[in-house]
C-alpha cells in the first residue's frame, strides 16, 4: 500500500474542517462575521503565535496545568480507594456507594460559592473543586469495572487454591484495569473542563485568566486560542492514556484490526 494511499483517508477527514474555516475567514474578511463577535482564523493563528513568542502562553499553561495535575494526584486514589471498598464487599457497597451517588448528583457550579465561602479564592479552592470533579469518574469506572469481573475467574482462582487478596491481585484487579483506564481518561477530560470554570475564580495566572482578560477588553481572538489550547491538553493527556492502555492492555483480545 503507497503512502498517498494511506493517507487518502486523513485527506478526505480534512476536507470539511478546511472548508469551515476557508468560509470563516471569507465571513470575516467580507465584514459579516465582525470580529467583536469572533476574529478571523487567519488572526487567531497570529495572536496564538505572538503569545508564544512571548512566552505569556507557555507561563499560563504550566500554571493550567499544575492544577490540573495537583487536582488528579488528589481525585485518583480517593476515587480508587473509595471503588475498591465499595466494589470489594457487600458492606463497604453499603457504607460507600449511597453517599457518591447522591454528591455526584449536586450540580458543580452551585458548589463554587460554598466552597469560596469555606475555602476563599485562592488556590486551594482551585485545586478542591478539580479534586471533587474529577473523582466520582475514576470511582464509578473503576466501581463498575470490579463488579463486572466475571465471577467464573474468580471462582477458578479460588479452587487454584488462590487466597482472598490473591483472587484481588491476580483476577479482580486486572479484569477491572480497563475500566479503570477508562475511568482514568474520562477523570482527565472531566479536569480540563472544571479548570475553566474554577479559573475564572479570581484567577492571577492560567488559561483562564488570559480569558477573563480577554473578555474585558474584547480580544476574541484570545479567547479563542485559549479554548483551543485547553482542547489540545485534553487531547493530549487522552493520548497519553491511550498509550499506556495499548501497552497495558496488550493481552485483551480486540475485533478491531490494525
């Protein structure tokens, strides 16, 4: 197979995007589409690369990005802790499960004025509300992931003579490493989106307070780069999952060939 074969199916894919912003930037040009209501594709790329040659962009995503990351080392052993007791017994289902089903209900936004009144504006409410975010996809993925291990395995592991944490280690734990990878990716997007709202949180630096400046002062263009950096850290991070999934998850057969 050539290579211009290959990659017929990346042109095609690329076609309707190029066509999108080929109109965008004719709207623009044109005046119907004025750019106090959305810059030009053409000028978006212009500000994205001034505010990396300036270094302002790159300052505020290590910032973005540190909440992030604090956030997670937060929300993801709390989230796997609390599925592995819940998952695991009967009794800790009773003790645990109730509880995170009702909190995951209460909406994320009515929680940012209680948790400012508790915790002020500063950082610490910041990472909090990424934390409390980001943990109840971790513990319903991996919650799940462990009930849904085939209970003939575990029987199997039993007769082998294998001990309780034995059956855990060896059976449960990997049956349920998928749905914990999948928990994993979908925490991580369920973190960009909180930061964009905990960012507007009386922020002095990140990609949220580049828009919130960008918004008193009309720069649309901006705000756009930010929006489009905040997805190409979701992407990213989603990737990086991926790729610890495919190496991690070798041995699981798949219909999906290559």
């Amino acid at each position: 197979m050539s290579v211009s074969t290959l990659h017929l199916p990346i042109f095609r894919r690329a076609i309707g995007p190029l066509v999108l912003a080929a109109l965008w930037e004719a709207a623009s040009r044109s005046g119907v589409l004025p750019e106090r209501i959305l810059a030009a594709p053409t000028q978006i790329f212009t500000t994205l690369g001034e505010l990396i040659a300036s270094g302002e962009m790159g300052s505020n995503v290590l910032v973005s990005l540190q909440r992030v990351l604090i956030g997670m080392a937060v929300s993801l052993p709390l989230g796997t802790a609390l599925a592995l007791i819940a998952g695991l017994s009967r009794q800790g289902e009773v003790a645990v499960d109730s509880s995170m089903q009702m909190a995951r209900t209460i909406p994320f936004l009515g929680l940012v004025p209680l948790f400012i009144l508790w915790f002020g504006i500063g950082e610490f409410t910041k990472i909090v509300l990424i934390a409390y975010a980001t943990t109840f996809p971790m513990y319903l993925s991996l919650y799940s992931g462990i009930r849904g291990v085939d209970s003939k395995l575990v029987e199997a592991a039993r007769l082998f003579g294998l001990s309780y944490p034995q059956q855990i280690l060896h059976v449960i734990l990997p049956g349920a490493l998928p749905s914990f990878l999948i928990g994993l990716r979908y925490s991580l997007g369920v973190s960009w989106l909180s930061l964009v709202v905990v960012e507007q949180i009386n922020a002095t630096a990140g990609l949220g307070y580049l828009i919130n400046n960008a918004r008193d002062f009309m720069r649309t263009d901006v705000i756009v780069v930010c929006l489009i950096v905040y997805s190409l850290l979701g992407l990213a991070t989603d990737l990086l999952v991926r790729g610890i999934e495919h190496y991690a998850l070798a041995w699981r057969p798949t219909f999906i060939k290559d």
